[in-house]
C-alpha cells in the first residue's frame, strides 16, 4: 500500500492520498489516488519592524536639547483636515474639540511660549504648542504641559483635501512657567 504524498506548490499543501476501502475500486488506482487531493492554505507571518523615533542627524544643536528633554516623546504621523490648533491637537493628543475649546478659554493653550489670543489660529513648521496641565507638585514655579512639536506638513497624496502631519508628543513635560505666567483657574 502506498503512502500519502505531499507536494508543495508555493504556499499551498497539497495531499494526495490513496483510496483504502475493501472493495475493488471502480476507477484505476492512478485515477483513484488523484481523486482526493486536498489543498491547504498556509500564512506565513511577518514580523513588524518596529517604530522608533526619527532622528536628524544633521542638527547638532538639536541633540543636545533631546538630551535634556529626555527620551519621553513619541514621533506620531497622521492626516488632518486643517492645521488649526484645536485639529493639530485632536489628532496629536487624543483630546476632542471640546476640550480643547475649554483649555483655549481657560488659557490653558500657549504657542511657543505665547498665551493664544485667538482659537483659529494655525501651525506652521517647528511650532510649539502647549497644553499646561497645572502647577508641579514639588516646584510650584514650574508648570507640568501636554507639548507637540510640528515636524513637518504635506499634502495627502491620496485625498487631496487632507494634510498629512509630522508632530512630537511629550505627554507630560515640566517647564519653566512662561514670560506672560500660566495662572490656575479660579474656582468659583
């Protein structure tokens, strides 16, 4: 009695194996043995690469304030509808419109180093804006901040009314408080 046998055809299995009954076969054996060929699919996993943080190495400047910030950021890259600030940091920090409408009439909101004046307003390359957060709980002349730093702005190439961003986000960064200080809001 023959065995089944296996051949490979690219990512297929295919299994050909006789047909084992008592009686005499009604097809030649040859016929009989092609009559039960099972195809099985296999997928071949890949491993991601994963995603580390882009480095310029052409900036030598730029390290050095890296090393002082730290290694807490994270290099995001997503489409966005415009470059308001409160689209910017919808996509950047998962925080809703709303909300950033309430940290905008809070003063909560600062523009490389600039309290906003105006919630229209749009991003440019190498823009700063923060969120504070509040007051640090062991200095209280630093201030704790949500930062994201505009790394670069394109057009989608697949929607043309979509922008594709390149931001830096520091989910939390302690700072000196600013030229025009942060103040808690006043409960009332």
């Amino acid at each position: 009695m023959k065995l089944g046998v296996w051949h490979t055809v690219d990512t297929y299995k295919v299994s050909a194996s006789p047909i084992r009954t008592s009686r005499k076969p009604a097809v030649p054996y040859e016929h009989a043995q092609l009559s039960k060929i099972q195809i099985i699919s296999i997928r071949h996993k890949k491993k991601k690469a994963s995603s580390s943080p882009v480095e310029d190495g052409d900036d030598s400047d730029g390290s050095e304030d890296d090393d002082e910030q730290g290694n807490d950021f994270k290099v995001l890259k997503g489409s966005v509808n415009s470059t308001r600030i409160d689209s910017v940091l919808k996509f950047a920090l998962g925080m809703s419109r709303n909300k950033v409408e309430n940290a905008f009439y809070s003063n909560s909101i600062y523009l490389n180093g600039e309290r906003l004046d105006k919630k229209k307003h749009s991003v440019t390359i190498e823009d700063e804006v923060d969120v504070v957060r509040g007051l640090n709980t062991l200095n209280p002349s630093f201030i704790d901040v949500h930062r994201v730093e505009v790394l670069d702005i394109q057009r989608s190439r697949t929607d043309p009314d979509k922008l594709v961003i390149k931001v830096k986000r520091f989910k939390r960064l302690t700072i000196d408080n600013y030229a025009r200080p942060w103040k808690p809001p006043v409960s009332e």
